[in-house]
C-alpha cells in the first residue's frame, strides 16, 4: 500500500484548509471586534453623559435691597440647600428673587458657612451662592443638597491650618474673604462636579481626587488638581488668588 503525501495542491486538500482558516477566523476575529466596538460605544457614552449639561447660564450681577424694602413679585426664585453631612445640620432657602438678593436668606447662608474652629462669620459674596446654584442646574440636580466640607475660614484658622501641614491652604486663599466652599454632592462624581463647575468659567476650580471633593470659589479664574505627593505647584491650591468680597457692592 502507498501513501500519497499531503499537499495543498491538491484541491480537496485546498478546500478543507480554507475552510479551517475561516472558521478560525470567524471564532476569534468576530467576538473580539464587537468586543472592541461595544467598548467604544460604551466609553462614548459616558463621555456624552459627563459632557450633556443642562442648558442653564449663570444669571447677572444681582442687587442687594435694604432690610425691609419689598422684594421683586416675579422673577426666577433660586434656592439651595446645604448640608454639614457629619453634624447633620441642613439650611434649605430661596436666596434670590429675579435681579434681587433676600438679605434675610444671606444672613442665614453667612451663619450656615462659618468658621467652624472659631465660629466666626463673615459675609459672603452672594455670587458664590449664584455659582453653585447654577452648577446643580446643570447637572440636572436642582434640587441637590451640597455637602459642605469648608465655608469660611478666619485669617487665624487659615493660619494654623498651613502651619499644621496637613492641608495645601493657599496663604490668600478665598475661603478668607468669603467666596469659597470646598463641597461634596451625593450621587454625583467629583469629576462630573469639576467639570459643571468649570463650564461656567466664574472663577476657581480645585479638584481633589483623594478625597473626592471640588473646591468651587468666584475669585480669579483658574483650576487645578491637588495631589499630595505632586505637592502644590504654581498657581494651585486652594483659593489661590485673593480678592475683597463684593457683597456690599451688589446693594442698589
């Protein structure tokens, strides 16, 4: 009996390798390209949902009535809610009325936002509260409560906070003149938070990804990403860049 060797030339033979070599192809080529593209909507996807704000602007430069004098019948109510999630403490109020600020509501918001090492309080530029309000509208969360991490620091705990070295406290940080909150919100990403914030180009940005919070102040325009181990490079931290808190200057 003889053998014929196996050969490719042959056509039977040609035929069945070509069958292999597809089905190989079929087996691994196939799952590993819609792999590939259901990654790719799934990455773009969420870089749509992290990009998909609202359409919600930041309203004008508001005035400052005397005590008393009648606020605005109409107009946009804007109100916010914050928290200090560890004391539990929550303050819910509409703190402007169309172009008008409700002194009553910012004398709450002060008292809300104070030092909380020496209890001091300061009063706030009311665009702050503006920059926040407008921050949850556009992401869709205006009725969000905003964890409060840090409001307003006396010059004297700003101090002791950069001597003890435990935190990148800028020496004119805006937490001093009252234009900072460092801030959480349930439900939201720290980044999604930086990047609304961001969109609204109204001053100074931090993101803090160790401990997942967002400093938010209407100081100079600027942002940064503070890594502990990076240490603090030019132009960064928190509240860099100082500035006299302008809420007298809103009074009509």
């Amino acid at each position: 009996m003889s053998y014929r060797p196996f050969s490719l030339r042959h056509p039977a033979t040609s035929r069945l390798f070509g069958v292999v070599v597809l089905f190989a192809l079929a087996t691994f080529a196939i799952p590993a390209a819609f792999a590939a593209n259901n990654g790719t909507r799934r990455h773009s996807r969420l870089r749509a949902i992290g990009h998909a704000f609202m359409n919600v602007t930041l309203p004008g430069v508001g005035f400052l009535p005397d005590y008393g004098d009648p606020l605005p019948a109409d107009g946009i109510k804007y109100e916010i809610k914050l928290a200090h999630g560890q004391a539990g403490d929550m303050i819910d109020v509409v703190y402007r009325v169309g172009d008008a600020y409700i002194p009553e509501a910012l004398d709450q918001l002060d008292v809300f936002l104070r030092d909380t090492h020496n209890k001091d309080v300061n009063q706030f530029d009311p665009h702050t509260f503006d920059v926040l309000h407008t921050m949850l509208a556009k992401l869709g969360k205006s009725d969000g409560v905003i964890d409060v991490l840090s409001g307003y620091r006396s010059q004297e705990t700003n101090d002791a906070l950069r001597a003890s070295g435990t935190t990148n406290a800028a020496e004119h940080s805006q937490h001093i003149v009252a234009k900072a909150v460092d801030l959480r919100v349930e439900g939201v990403p720290a980044p999604l938070l930086r990047d609304a914030a961001l969109s609204l180009n109204a001053g100074g940005v931090g993101y803090y990804p160790r401990s997942q919070f967002v400093h938010v102040d209407t100081g100079p325009v600027r942002k940064w990403t503070y890594t502990p181990h990076a240490g603090r490079r030019a132009g960064h931290g928190s509240g860099h860049g100082s500035g006299r808190h302008g809420r007298r200057a809103h009074r009509k």
